[in-house]
C-alpha cells in the first residue's frame, strides 16, 4: 500500500511537470511572433524607409542632434535597446531569485512589450524617433520576459531531459512565427483586396504581432507556479540591488570560471546569430533589391527548416553531445555569411538557398546552447545567472548591430556589413571549444548527463 502511494505522487509529479513544460512552451510562442514578423522581417526595411523619408540631402538623420546615416538608424536602435536591457535584467533577475515570484514580473515585462510592439501600428510618415522609442522598448522588455523565462528550465525538467526541453520551446516559437508569417504574406501580398494600402498592411503586421504576443502569453502565467526561493538564494540576492546586481552576478560567477567561460563564447557567437536574425532583411532589401514578399517568402523557409532544425540537433546533440553539435553549427554559419557576401543583387533565389541553410542551425543551435548553460547553472539562482545570459539572446545582441551599423556607416556597403559578422563565430568557436563542459557542470553543483 505504501508503494501504490509512492507510485502515485510521482506519477502526480510528473503530470503536474508536464503540464508545467507544455505550458512553459507557449511564451516561445507567444514572442517568438515578434522576434520573426518585427524584428526580422518587417520593421528594418521599413523604419529604415521612414529614416530616409526624414533624412537631409546628405542621408542623415539626426536624433538628439546626433548624425546618423539613415540606413544605420535600424541597427543603431538595436544597440540601444541593450544598454536598457543591461540595466534592467539583473534586477529583474535578482528579485525573482530572491522573491521566487516569477510570474508576475514575466507578466509585466510581456505586456510593456506586446504594447510597445501593439504601438509600431502608429509608425508612419517620418515618425523614425517613434518607431526608434518603441523598437528599444520592445527590444529590452523583451530581453526581460527572456530571462525570466529561461529561469524555469532548471525547475521544470530534469536534467536529462532539458535539451529536448528546450528544442521543444524553439520548436514552438518557430512554429507559430511561421504560421504568422503566412497570415503577413497574405495580407502584405494581397494588401488591395482588403482595402488598405501596403504600409497599411505593413502596420498591421507589427501591431498583429503586440496582439499576439499579449494574448498567448496568458497561457504559460496560467500554466507555470511560482516556488519559494532558497534561503541562500535570498540572502546572495539581497546583496545587491539595481545597477549594481548585474556586477554582483559576475563576481559570483568567477568564483566558476568554468561557467563565466561558457557564457563569454556564448555571447559571442550568439551575438552573431542574433545580428544576423535582425539586419538579414536590410541587407536583402537595401543591397540584394529584393521584394518584401520575397523576405516574408525566404523567413518564412527560415521558420519552417528551424523546426525541423532544431528537433534533428537535439537527436544530433543526444548522439554526439551537444557542444560538439554547436560547435558543427558555428562552421555552418560562418559558412553561410562567406557565401552572403557574393550574392548577386537582384537573384532570389541563391538568397532562398542561403535561407534554408540558416534555417536547419538557427533553432538548434539556440535550443542546444540554453539548455547546455542550465546545466551550468548553480541551484537557486536561474534568474539571476539567466540575466547575465540572456543579454546577448533573441536579437538583444548590441555589439553585432554596432559593428554592422558602423560598418556601413563608414563603408556605405552592407556587404562589408554583413561580412563583417564572421568574426564572431570564429572567436565564439575557439572560445566554446575550449571549455571543459563536464567539469563545468561538476563545479556548479549539478549532475552530469551521460552525454554533454
């Protein structure tokens, strides 16, 4: 009788953990919409047109009496968005470690988000400091919800199980930005059967987006519990408040300089991926002459190939490890930026080939690298160690955007831009190839996987 007990509560526990991850899967869907229709898709092409349509003879435009060249203003915001981001992840991070209370900073930082997003709706004309405003708004609450979220991937699987956790999350996200994007191509090709103009239609896919991320983020702060923080989470926590807790969380990180090693490589190739994710439809529109319906068509491949993507290099990583995995997808993507750089302008189609490419690493590799940092993560401080690792995540990157922007700023050609990206996934290689992940994983506290 004893046993039959047992047997229950764990098969309760495991229900109850089942349905924690299924819920937890629901906010990639719910702001991925944004990550692939705004910041991938729509808005670069189109805040750097309405930048142009307010610039001087010269290209520039000039905020807060700053000269900048109209074509970088989209990568500049980027950067911008970061530096707001910096500020506010460690302290948002810190409070959920020593608060426990998860959800009801998930749920502000969603909702500053999808409204900022919800508010592209009123970029139009040569409002470029408004759609500027509203970009590093959703950009940093973004990074915010991020950090959060990534912070319940250690308490809602177990280790042997994360990286198929977290391919599921990415799967998820892409899955709904691809069914999203399909609603935008309609729309945005068919934009005078429904009556409205084509930056009419472009207006409603940004807002679409806000609506979306709003609404489905409901499902994840229905589904998700909030548990009581360590005692020793609190009191590491409560050191250090605002400004500083992000100076605190590295300090305790060198004390595993296994753990800060595996972040700086992550932030440096990530900061590729991410650059990459947001100034790839500039550089189709800007430089390759490509139609918005030919960048809705080549991301929309981008999504579908990440799903597939992502769940073959979870099966790869249990086979091979996951850090051998990433590693294979960094040569994949430097790879891809080389081919890049030769496209001829005005050619589809080796513009498509290069997107499927992209598509069949960019999920996995994300997937694979949060769920290798969870490992690396001492218990009771997801949050805040997830703050510092969530700065260079979903397109919040600052120093890839800065270099790409400056790069065509100085250069006036994006594809001394775009090549220019290649540094940081051959620097990011060396940087990951070098830590010794099960003894990272042993000095933060936590179990090690049969495979890693």
């Amino acid at each position: 009788m004893g046993t039959g007990t047992v047997r229950s509560e764990t098969a309760d526990e495991a229900a109850e953990r089942g349905r924690e991850q299924r819920g937890w899967y629901f906010y990639d869907w719910a702001c991925s919409v944004y990550s692939t229709s705004v910041l991938t898709v729509f808005l670069g092409p189109y805040l750097t047109s309405v930048a142009e349509s307010a610039a001087d003879a010269d290209g520039f435009v000039h905020p807060l009496g700053v000269p900048v060249r109209a074509g970088s203003f989209f990568a500049y915001c980027v950067s911008a968005s970061v530096i707001l981001a910096v500020l506010l992840m460690p302290v948002a991070g810190a409070a959920a470690d020593r608060t426990g209370r998860r959800k009801p900073l998930l749920a502000a930082a969603a909702y500053a988000g999808a409204t900022a997003t919800t508010g592209l709706f009123l970029l139009d004309g040569d409002r470029y400091l408004l759609g500027g405003v509203l970009l590093i708004v959703a950009n940093a609450s973004l990074a915010v919800s991020m950090v959060l979220y990534n912070s319940y991937l250690p308490q809602i699987a177990p280790p042997e199980e994360r990286d198929a956790v977290s391919a599921r999350g990415w799967a998820f996200g892409y899955a709904s930005g691809s069914l999203v994007l399909i609603a935008n191509l309609v729309l945005f090709t068919a934009h005078g059967s429904f009556g409205v103009s084509e930056t009419a239609a472009v207006r409603i896919c940004l807002a679409s987006a806000g609506l979306w991320w709003g609404a489905f983020t409901l499902v994840p702060l229905r589904r998700l519990r909030d548990r009581r923080a360590p005692a020793d989470a609190t009191a590491t926590a409560a050191r250090a408040h605002g400004r500083r807790q992000l100076a605190a969380t590295f300090r305790d990180m060198r004390q595993r300089p296994l753990t800060l090693a595996f972040l700086l490589a992550y932030l440096i190739y990530n900061d590729g991926i991410q650059t990459v994710i947001s100034q790839a439809s500039v550089y189709g529109s800007e430089e390759l002459g490509l139609s918005q319906s030919t960048l809705i068509t080549a991301v929309l491949m981008v999504q579908v190939l990440a799903v597939a993507g992502a769940l073959g290099m979870g099966r790869l990583a249990r086979r091979y490890g996951a850090k051998r995995t990433v590693l294979g997808s960094l040569i994949a993507w430097a790879v891809t930026l080389g081919a890049g750089y030769f496209l001829p302008a005005g050619a589809p189609v080796g513009f498509f080939v290069l997107a499927g490419g992209i598509g069949l690493v960019l999920g996995g590799s994300q997937a694979l690298s949060r769920s290798l940092f969870s490992h690396l993560v001492p218990p009771g401080k997801e949050a805040e160690y997830f703050s510092a690792y969530e700065m260079s995540d979903r397109g919040m990157s600052w120093l890839g955007p800065l270099l790409f922007g400056l790069t065509y700023q100085l250069t006036g050609s994006y594809r001394d831009a775009i090549v220019s990206l290649v540094v940081f996934f051959a620097l990011g290689f060396v940087l990951l190839a070098r830590v010794p992940v099960r003894r990272a994983i042993s000095a933060a506290g936590n179990p090690v996987p049969d495979r890693i």
